[in-house]
C-alpha cells in the first residue's frame, strides 16, 4: 500500500538519521547513505506524484506543487535550526535530532494518508458538481511506444539540470569569484523563491495546459541556464543586482524539471496506465542524474570553471523542450487549455 510505503520511507530516512548520529566509521556513513536513498525513493517524488493522481482529477497541477513546495520551505527552515544544534550540541545529537522529527512526521503521515480517498467513504476531488462522478482518463491516442521512447529520453536528459544542475549553483558562483556571504544570500533567495515558483507552476498548467505553460516555463528554465553562465564568465563579475535578477529567473523556472515531470506524465497516459508511467519517468530522470552527475567536475577539471557544464544543461534544457512539445503537437494536445475545452482524453 502507498500509506505504509511511505511511512516505511520515513522510517528509512530515520534511520539513517540514526547511524550517521551514532556512529564515526566510513563503512557505517556509506550504510546510511544507502538507507537514505531507499528513503528518497519511497518516500518521495514518485509516491507523492501516485498520492496526487488518485486524490487530485481536476487542480493536479496545484497539489503536486503544493506538495513539492515543501523541500524549498525545509531549505530554509531547517539549515540555520540545525546549525544551532550543531554548534551548542554537536553534529552527532543534530542528526539524531533531524531522526526524531522525521519520526514525527512518519506518525502525521500515518495519521493523515490514505491511499485512495475511496477508503475513507470519499470521491476525488474535480471540478463541477460534488454529485457527478469524474470522467474516466485515457492515454491519448497516437501516444505509443515510440513517443514514450522519446519522452523518457527527454526525461533522462531533465535529471541533469534536476540533480547535478541545482546542486552545484553555489559552486558555480563560489569558484567564479563571488564571496561566500553572497553566495549564501543568492542560495537563500533561491530557496524562497522556489517554494512559490512550484506551486504558481502547478497552479499556471492548471489553467493553461501542459503545451503553453511548457514554453513558458521551458525556454524560461532554457535562459536560466544560459544567464548562469554568462553572469560567471564575464569579468568583471556582474553587481549582486545582476546575480540575484538570474537567481530569481532560474527559481521561477525550476519546476520545469521536479514538478512538470509529473504533469507530462499525466498528459501522455491515463488512469490505467499513469502510476507506471509515473514510476518509469522518474526512475529515468534519477538514472540522468546520476549519468550527468560527474559531468560538472570532469568539465571543470578540464577548463578551470563549471560554466561549460551549464552551457551543457542549456543545451540539455532545449532538447527535452523541443521533444516534449513535439509530443504534445503530434498527439493533439497543444490545442487543451484546462478548464477550457474538454481533451479528447476524456471519454
């Protein structure tokens, strides 16, 4: 069941909490690391995406965002908490302390979940009367085992930008020069932009379709990349104006690869098929991450900066975006604008 599967998520995630907090040898760090992984997989994207479809047939955009907005918000909240800790107790009573939060959250979850509203005398929720059943969703036809190809490829090229992309930001802007106060504050702005830019994202393809908000937010994510950069290859520096004006482009747009995985997935399958398609395309994107992941070292290495591997992951962004809406365009759904016009989906 998707309820105990994430609460065992949780309890993974404490777990390894708990051997980083309790034990000093590198064997034992790399076996909590290994628990944390199992965590991030059960009790993450690819559950919470399932959570949303079964709940969620009308407004799935605003949920999924809503629900991914929560690691920008523990960005933020925690770090300057968990320094706190570190400083007046030390690391390993840290990370037993993040251990019992988590626990406190596995109890909400078992407290609050239920894998499908059903089972709590409930329907899911959708737009129109409370008494009229939604539609049932097909995959839409033309979508067959080509175009599927074509979208998990583009899925794997996103987990670059999704992974190593976002997690090497402040060493691209370290090792250009900025000082660490500004890079901390230009991380800060990130984060909280990111909590807002997730669920306006979701909120946006809700309104718009999949096709429009996808050339918004895709050539958007596309220029982040590029502007990143620039601004780090041009001497002298660019003001902290001019940083932080990037940052910000770069965080409205950042859904493009964490929550519009979901939303194309759902657009190109349906109710029958959509939980394994969710699952597929998030196992590629993760399998991206891990393929581009040395990629920013190797090419720093080489050239002396990590701005030839954003150069990369603009490149990268302007694929997957050329795919996804030759998808859309083939299939017919470059034409839905949701709340609008009804797909040919339903039936």
């Amino acid at each position: 069941g998707l309820r105990r599967t994430i609460a065992l998520g949780l309890l993974l995630q404490a777990a390894s909490r708990v051997v980083f907090g309790i034990t000093a040898t590198f064997p034992a760090y790399c076996f909590g690391e290994l628990l944390g992984g199992l965590a991030y997989a059960w009790a993450g994207m690819v559950p919470l995406s399932i959570l949303m479809g079964r709940w969620f047939k009308s407004r799935y955009g605003l949920a999924m965002g809503i629900g991914a907005a929560g690691s920008g918000l523990a960005t933020i909240l925690l770090p300057p908490v968990v320094n706190e800790i570190v400083e007046n107790f030390g690391l390993h009573f840290a990370f037993l302390s993040e251990a019992a939060l988590t626990l406190m959250l596995a109890l909400i979850v078992i407290a609050l979940i239920h894998d499908r509203p059903q089972d709590v005398g409930l329907e899911p929720y959708h737009d129109g009367p409370a008494e009229a059943a939604p539609p049932s969703r097909r995959a839409p036809p033309g979508m067959n085992c080509r175009r599927w190809l074509a979208v998990l490829f583009a899925v794997f090229l996103m987990g670059g930008p999704m992974s190593p992309g976002f997690t090497h930001i402040s060493i691209l802007f370290a090792t250009a020069g900025y000082p660490t106060e500004t890079v901390s504050f230009l991380l800060s702005i990130l984060g909280l932009v990111m909590i807002f830019s997730k669920i306006a994202f979701g909120s946006i393809t809700d309104r718009i379709g999949g096709w429009r908000s996808n050339f918004l937010f895709g050539l958007l994510f596309t220029a982040g990349h590029a502007l990143l950069a620039l601004i780090c290859s041009t001497r002298p520096l660019p003001a902290f104006s001019a940083a932080a004006a990037v940052v910000v482009l770069y965080a409205v747009s950042a859904p493009e690869c964490t929550v519009a995985v979901s939303l194309w997935t759902r657009d190109f399958s349906g109710d029958d098929t959509y939980e394994d398609a969710v699952r597929r395309c998030n196992i590629l994107a993760n399998c991206g991450a891990l393929a581009f992941n040395p990629m920013p070292g190797i090419l720093a290495d080489r050239t002396g900066s990590y701005v030839a591997a954003y150069l990369v992951f603009t490149l990268t962004c302007l694929l997957c975006l050329v795919i996804i809406q030759n998808t859309y365009f083939h299939l017919g759904l470059n034409h839905i604008h949701h709340g609008k016009h009804v797909s040919k989906q339903y039936r």
